[in-house]
C-alpha cells in the first residue's frame, strides 16, 4: 500500500529515470488528483466561449465538475458544478445560456455568480438554515491572460503570475497573429479518450524524438509532411537521405526544447521557408495584419518561434497548425483529450475554415497524426504491466543540457528528453505532502 509520504514519492523518480507505478498505481493517481489537478492552475476556459451574461461552458478539472459562465456583471465566474443541497451537478449540457441555474431534483435555482436565489418550499426550511451559506462554491482563484482564464482550486500556492511566468510570450505567439489581436475558441472541440496513463499525452506534446517513427506514415516520398498552414507550398521536413540511407532530418533535429520550470516547456519552431508562403486567403490576411501592426511587426509574428508549447500539467498551446488541447484524466489508465480549434479574429473566413478542416485530418479521433500517438499510449500502458522492469527510461541528452544564455532558459535539441525530466521535477514538486 502506498502511503504518499515525501518520502516514498521521492523514490519513484531518480536522475534520468521514472518508475514504472507513476503510470500504473491507482493510489498514486489519486493522490495526483488531490496534489496535482487539486492544486495547480488549470485552464478553465477562454472568454470567447462565453461571449454574452448566462453564456456557460461545463467540463472538469481533474475529476471535479465545473461550470465557466458569464455571470450578469459581465464578468466571468467559475463554480463548482455541484448542487449546495444535496449535491447533483446542477448543469448538464455541454454549453448554452441561462437566467439563472436550476438544481433538477428539488429546484433550488443559483444566480449566474453562484448566489443561492430560491429554495423551494422555504416554509419547510429548518431554523438555523441560512440561503446565503447555501451558494455554488467557486473556484478559489481565477486568473486570466488575453482571454484565457486559468483556476487553481486550492486558497494557497504560487500566484497565476508566477505560474505564467513567461509562458505569456507563447500565449502572445498565437494570439498576436489575429489581425484583430484576439483570437476565438468558438468553433466547437474534438474529444476522445485513450486507455493509457494522462502523463503519457503531456510528455508527447514536447517529445520531438517519436516524429519520424510513429508519424512515418505521414511524410511524402521526399520525407516532407503535408502542408498545415495557408500559404504553405510544403509542410515540414522530417525525413531525408543521407547516405543512402533514410534519417531523420537536420531539421528536426536541429528544433530545440526549452524548459521553464514547474513544468512548462516548448519546442522551437520547425523551420519552414516563412518568406515563400503565399496564396489568395495568405496575402488578404497578411495585408490586414500588417494594417494593424506594421510592416517589421507583421513579418515577426509570421516567423513563429514556437511549435508546441505545454503549461504543465495540462494545457498545450499547439502554434503549428492552431489549436489548443486540454488534457484531462479520468483513471490511472483512462485519459480525455479535448481538441479546440482556435480562429484569428480579423483573418478571412475561408483562413479559419481551412484550420478546421485539416485539425479534422491531423487531430480528430479518427485522423493521421493523432491516430498515431493514441496507439502509442495504450501500447505503453499495456507494456508497463510487464513486470521485467521496474523503470522508464529518460536519460537522452542528459550530458548535453545547456543553459541559452539570451532567454535564461534550460534548453537541448527536441529530439532528447530534457522536457520529460522537466515535468517530473515538477510533478514531484505538487506531489509532496
Ligand atoms: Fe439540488 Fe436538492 S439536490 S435541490
Ligand atoms: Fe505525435
């Protein structure tokens, strides 16, 4: 039995390598759920989702149920989605737009911030009953940053400041790029689950090293994967001979991974020729980008510097072709992965459409990237009930880790496992007592 002292959890990770039971022990994923998703920041929305008063949007922090609405001050507000009398989730739709929420079992119905409005039959309400202390609870801090609004549900830990820290520049990357400076999350969401361990989808979202191998049906006969962005001719080059043989290319080899401590990381952007890229819909949308912000700023938010971005534990910023993914588990071996579509207000319709359209294609249930990486994970989770050994591997690069003195960051190429050994030191961080 695991008891969940310091201790014992400290002995589960060592230099370069993690031991089996993080993906397997359902005591250590609940102590996860209460250490980690209990108190960490967790993105609970983005305010575009909820552009009017009553507007909501339901999902889960870990496994606790909440409501993201816009309460009547126009401000947003996220409560728990739990009844204060006897405890049903009190709204059960995915999203829609209320007056006020109404429990389906006995009808207490709450304001939009929360606020217990009516008991009914209040005649029958014993003495000492107080509706003012009867209120959906909230979570206990909030935080937003360009529309994106981030929870902790613990009173205490590091600020949401501290918690950004400077990931705000990989928030600012995509958001920068709408004409209108404001992007939407208002284009619906793919959402699947897989049968493996949530941590096995946050390490992959700065794992560069399985590209070429579980993504190799993706690549053409040149090794180049299909274009993803408007104005693209090709997209990135992830295979290429040499020697006769078939590596993996300089390209990718040479993208590097950032890390920036609690967790957080990203990968530098692969490199495409930025300055070909051209069509109809790409230059309408680059004239309107640089009719708000100029020439010289426009040609450096079109040269990305990001790929894939992770707010650890949970939030991925995908910069490549846009979206963003919300990791969220349900068991030690079950895990849901919601896919949202970001559009660039401000950038032609038939721009975003196209987005969407190739997320169906790279990041549905059903599509050619992501398709890849599931098989992956529940492959994974399956062979770590081999017992043959008791540790996971993740020493690459380990004698190459380097300190980029420009942005004061710890950082090495994308294809070793600096960002991996990052999130553990971060996970042991939440995990302790
Ligand atoms: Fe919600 Fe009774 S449980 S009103
Ligand atoms: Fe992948």
């Amino acid at each position: 039995m695991f008891d969940g002292t310091t201790d014992e959890i400290s002995k589960l990770i060592e230099p370069g390598r993690v031991h089996r039971r993080v993906y397997t022990d359902s005591d250590i994923f609940e102590l996860e759920m209460e250490r980690i998703f209990g108190r960490a920041w967790m993105f609970a929305g983005h305010t575009s989702q909820i552009p009017n008063p009553g507007d909501y949007v339901t999902s889960d922090i870990g496994r606790q149920p909440i409501i993201f609405i816009r309460h009547k001050d126009g401000k947003p507000q996220v409560l728990l989605n739990r009844c204060a009398h006897r405890g049903p989730k009190v709204c059960n739709e995915p999203c829609g737009n209320v007056k006020a929420l109404t429990c389906l079992y006995h009808g207490w119905t709450y304001d939009t911030d929360g606020t217990l409005l009516d008991v009914s039959m209040p005649e029958g309400s014993a003495s000492h009953f107080k509706k003012s202390e009867f209120g959906l609870a909230k979570a206990s801090r909030i935080g937003e940053y360009r529309g994106f609004i981030f929870v902790s549900l613990a009173d205490k830990g590091i600020s949401f400041d501290e918690f950004l820290g400077p990931m705000k520049a990989n928030i600012d990357d995509l958001v920068d790029r709408a004409p209108d400076g404001q992007i939407t999350l208002d284009a619906g969401k793919h959402r699947y689950f897989f049968r493996g361990n949530w941590k096995l989808q946050v390490e992959n979202v700065l794992d560069s090293y399985h590209v070429p191998y579980s993504h190799a049906s993706t690549v053409n006969k040149k090794g180049e994967q299909f274009s993803r962005r408007e104005g693209d001719k090709e997209g990135a080059q992830v295979i290429e001979e040499n020697k006769g043989k078939e590596k993996p290319s300089n390209k990718l080899r040479g993208r590097r991974s950032y890390v920036v401590g609690i967790g957080h990381g990203w990968t530098s952007k692969h490199e495409l020729n930025e300055s070909k890229r051209t069509s109809d819909t790409f230059d309408i949308y680059k004239s309107r980008l640089i009719e708000r912000v100029g020439t010289v700023k426009a040609e450096e938010i079109l040269t990305p510097k990001y790929n894939n971005s992770l707010l650890y534990p949970n939030c991925s910023i995908m910069g490549h072709n846009i979206h963003i993914r919300i990791i969220r588990p349900v068991a030690v071996d079950l895990t849901e992965v919601t896919v949202y579509p970001v559009k660039l207000k401000g950038a032609p319709e038939e721009m975003n459409t196209a987005n969407i359209r190739l997320l169906n294609v790279t990041h549905s249930g059903s599509s050619f990237i992501q398709t890849d990486d599931l098989e992956c994970f529940k492959l994974t989770q399956q062979g770590l009930q081999s017992l043959q050994s008791d540790w996971i591997d993740l020493s690459r690069g380990m004698d190459e880790e380097k300190m980029d003195p420009r942005l004061n960051m710890l950082s090495q190429a994308a294809v070793h496992e600096l960002a991996v050994r990052s999130q553990y030191g971060a996970w042991l961080q939440y995990m302790k007592e």
